[in-house]
C-alpha cells in the first residue's frame, strides 16, 4: 500500500473480514517484495478518510461507516502489536475480541 486509494483500503478490510492469517506473516511477505514501513501502514490507516469509500463499489448499502471506521482501527491494532488477524471469524480469541467491540452481546 504505496499509495492512498480507498479501493485498497476496501481490499484489505474485505479480506480481513473473510481469512484468517497472521499480520507478521503478511507484513513479513510484503518486505520481501517491497521496502515497507508498519507503522507507515498503521498512520495511514488510522488517519483513512472514511468518505473515500462512497467512491469505491460496495456490496453492503448503505454503507455502515461506523462498522468501517471500527474494523479499520481493529486492522491498525492488531497489526501494531504483531497479532492475528482478529476480524476473519476464526481465531480463538474471536469471541472475546467481538465482546469487547460490541458486535456481540454477552
């Protein structure tokens, strides 16, 4: 991710949404092919400007920009402290993290 295009944005959010892999897998992947900065990942995706993605077709309408903006920042997170991809429904801590986001009820 060179380059601020909301399509990429929607890409990696889609496809956290749908596999289960591990970020410092990815991340290491990426640096074998390009110069690649984490936390230069992290700023960008944090700062995001969520209209953006009103440009990029979507499956979901309307769009649900608070679920957006909260599993962009989940991304940066797990990506900051090197852990799974907690947004794929897989990983054993998923339930737990869902909880504490508030997309399931206790």
């Amino acid at each position: 991710m060179d380059r601020d295009e909301a399509r990429d944005i929607v890409d990696v959010v889609t496809m956290c949404r749908g596999y289960s892999f591990r970020w410092p897998d990815i991340l290491e992947a990426t640096r074998a092919k390009q110069v690649f900065d984490d936390e230069a990942l992290i700023y960008r995706l944090n700062a995001f400007p969520l209209e953006w993605i009103r440009d990029v077709p979507l499956f979901e309408q309307p769009i649900d920009f608070a679920r957006w903006e909260r599993d962009i920042h989940w991304i940066a997170g797990d990506i900051a402290a090197g852990r799974e991809n907690g947004l794929s429904g897989t990983t054993t801590e998923l339930a737990t993290t869902k909880q504490k986001r508030g997309d399931i009820a206790d």
